[in-house]
C-alpha cells in the first residue's frame, strides 16, 4: 500500500491576510491587483508541486476592511489568467451561494475547468457579513439555518448542470453534419424552494468531470454540509488537539452519509515563519506580530462577530458579551473566540492579539517546520494543509527549504501524478448521473 501524502494549497492574498501586512519593508502595497505578483507567486507554488492555489473572497468591504479585501482580483478571473500562466496546479476560488445564481456559477467554473484542462475547484461559502444583503438588493442577510438549505440546493443545481453533456455527446462527424448526439444532452428541469432552473448548461464537462467542492464548515450545520457534499473542507484549527478533535468528527460524519472517509480531505490553514536558526525565526515571528496593531487586532477579530465595534470596550477588561452579535455571522470562530477568552480568562486585548497573530506550533527551522507538518499530519489533524504567507516571501522560503525535507521523507509528492486536479487528489472522475442513468435503463 502507498504512503499516505499529504496535500498542500497555497492562499492568495496579494499584499498580505492581515490589516497590517502590506507595511512590511518587503511587501507590495498594490500586489492584490497586479497580474505579475500572481503569476509569480503561482509558478513557485506549482515548481513546488503544490495541489492547488486558493484564492478566497468577500462581497462586502468597509472603510475597516483589510487592505487586500478594499481593493483586489475577482476570484474566477484571476483563476482564469492563471490557468494559462500553470499547467498542473489546481485553481481553487470563493464564490458565495448566498448571492449567485446556479446558472452562473455552474457557467464559470465549468469555463475555469475547460480552460485550465480539469483543474477548477469551487469553494462553496454562505457569507455571514450582514452587509452583503445589501449589495444584492436584499434588506436582511439570510439566517444560519436557511443559508444551509439554500446551500444544499444550490449545489444539487451545479452539480446537476455540470452533467448536463455526457461525456462524448459532442460526436463532431463532419461527413453526417451531425455535431452531437442529442440523446446525450440533458435538461435539468429543478423546481426547489429557491430555485427553478431548466438547463442544460452550454458548456461540456472537462476532462475531470467535474469541479472539486471546498467548504469551510465548522459549525454544526456547516459541519454536516462538508462531510456530505465536500472533497475538502478548509479549517482553523487553535491547535493540535482542537484540528485532531475537529478531523475525527467530520470523518466520523462523512462515513455516517455513506461516504470513504479518505476521499474527504481536512486541510487546516497555516501562517508558518521560518528561519535557519531558531534566532532567526523569532526575529521573523516578532517582525510579523509588529504588523498588527492593538486596533488591527480588534479588526480582525470584528469579522468574525460581523464587524461589531470592539473599540468601546475597555481593552484590558474581560472579554464583553457579545455572543448576540455573532448569531448570524460566523459562528464557528466567534464561539472558538468566546470559549477561549472565558476559559484562559482573557482580557479583550489579549484575545485579540491571540487571536490575531497566535504563537503556533509552526515557528522554527525549516526541520522544525516540517516535523509540525508531519506531526499534525501521521496525528490525524490534517490531510494537509492551506498555507498563508506570514512575511512576504515565506512561500519561496517554505518551498527552497520545508518541501525537499517534506519530500526526503516521503510524505509529499517530487512530481504531480497527473494533469488534472482530481489527480493530484487521488480522487476518482465522477460518473455523469445521466450516462449512469440512460446505462441502467439500457
């Protein structure tokens, strides 16, 4: 039997995750909509035989936003322009259910996926910002427990009209003049509690079948909805304990609908800061925690509770009551934060920079690095994982000097096993439900 392997993706954030990355003396103020620094940052990735680039998304900003969010690259057109610049990689993006129509969204990744030769991969949010109701000619966002049903549906609809060709419906017989077998393209014809869609989708399926699913699930329902529908959930974990804890559970449920465990993949997102020395790396480590100030902080942590005002709470008395705010926002982290903050006994001000800029598990040499990783990994708190630049130019530092050790140790690929993304997975092309059907019938 093989060695287990472990995934690893790369987060596009432009000039930086956090409010106060893009004042570093290394980073690019503008990097989040220049087309070169993408490119680059995709190359070394892809030269590091990374599974996929990951590039997240908002629908709403305010003037308290993080500088990468208030001015930046649509997720599908930046995936777009990638394709043509990679050849292996995966191309991961964010698109909200809760503001896109099923048509549309089937339409743009089954072009991402046609473009990019099968590498497209879709991560399936809800939004929990409040104000992005009100960027979509809605007066009120839509409640926790209806953002999952709406979700449910709405994939059911794309992944239906991702199958709408089977896969040699388009025959291309000039001597007939018969362009495809009309037997072999199907309507959808969903009727649904939000939405009514015929089909079929002008476009034919790539040659993995179809996009991969992402989804972040961490609350209850979220949880349910990534181990039935997902092929990998992106987490953050606080620790090992928590990711381990986190891990079992979703595959606990994954087998509970009917699913191999293994074909679910939990991949949590991490800052690392490397250094050759153990110096070097807490220099860097406080280099990075000096771009986030006490008022970031409070930012950061605001998203969570859908961009409540930390600001008029006494910094350094307990952490307020604010469960009220977050009961529609996200509701995962907002109650890991509250936990944490009641169970250490914390002040505002040290949730928030725990929070913010935490001292993980994942600062040290590059051997100390990669032990984390195969920690985490052969403990059964990962499947791999989503890494994040801490500083600048951690990417090229992690992939010159953790990855040939992550590599000598058989835990991660030297080449890619394929040319899509469900290769490099290891996850089977699905049977379009059609052909399965018109077979059974047959």
């Amino acid at each position: 039997m093989a060695q287990r392997q472990m995934k690893l993706g790369f987060m596009m954030h432009g000039n930086g995750t956090g409010w106060g990355d893009w004042r570093h003396p290394d980073a690019q103020p503008g990097a989040s909509t220049d087309f070169a620094y993408y490119r680059r940052q995709a190359q070394i990735a892809e030269a590091a035989r990374f599974d996929f680039l990951f590039v997240a998304d908002s629908v709403h900003i305010t003037p308290k936003s993080s500088p990468h969010y208030l001015n930046r690259f649509e997720p599908l057109t930046i995936l777009s322009a990638l394709a043509a610049v990679t050849d292996h990689i995966g191309l991961v993006g964010t698109l909200t259910v809760s503001y896109a129509e099923p048509f549309n969204v089937a339409r743009q990744f089954a072009s991402l996926d046609q473009l990019s030769g099968g590498r497209a991969g879709w991560n399936v949010v809800t939004s929990w910002l409040e104000g992005s109701a009100r960027n979509y000619s809605r007066e009120k966002h839509y409640d926790h427990a209806t953002r999952y049903r709406l979700a449910a549906e709405h994939l059911d609809v794309v992944q239906g009209l991702w199958d709408s060709w089977e896969d040699d419906a388009l025959v291309h017989d000039k001597a007939s003049g018969r362009f495809f077998d009309p037997d072999k393209l199907h309507r959808l014809d969903h009727r649904g509690d939000f939405f009514q869609v015929e089909g079929p989708l002008n476009i034919a399926r790539s040659p993995q079948g179809q996009p991969v699913i992402f989804q972040a699930g961490a609350s209850e329902d979220g949880r349910d909805f990534a181990a039935a529908r997902s092929d990998a959930i992106f987490v953050q974990p606080g620790d090992l304990a928590g990711a381990q804890a986190y891990y079992a559970d979703v595959k606990r449920r994954a087998a509970g609908f009917g699913r191999d465990p293994d074909t679910l993949f939990v991949l949590p997102g991490l800052r690392p800061v490397i250094g050759s020395t153990e110096a070097e790396a807490e220099r860097k480590y406080q280099a990075f925690i000096g771009l986030t100030s006490i008022e970031d902080a409070l930012l950061i942590m605001a998203r969570s509770f859908n961009e409540h005002d930390f600001s008029q709470y006494d910094l350094d008395a307990p952490f307020p009551d604010v469960a009220h705010v977050a009961a529609n926002s996200n509701r995962s982290t907002s109650e890991r934060i509250i936990a944490l903050a009641r169970a250490e006994n914390l002040t505002l001000r040290q949730t928030a920079q725990r929070f913010a800029t935490p001292r993980t598990d994942f600062i040290g040499t590059p051997e100390q690095v990669a032990d984390a990783f195969e920690r985490w990994f052969t403990g059964r708190g990962a499947d791999g994982f989503v890494f994040n630049n801490s500083l600048p130019d951690e990417l090229s530092v992690f992939a010159d000097t953790v990855v040939p050790i992550l590599q000598a140790r058989g835990l991660f690929r030297t080449e890619y096993e394929g040319t899509t993304f469900r290769d490099s997975l290891g996850l089977a092309k699905p049977a379009n439900r059609n052909t399965t059907r018109r077979l059974a019938a047959e």
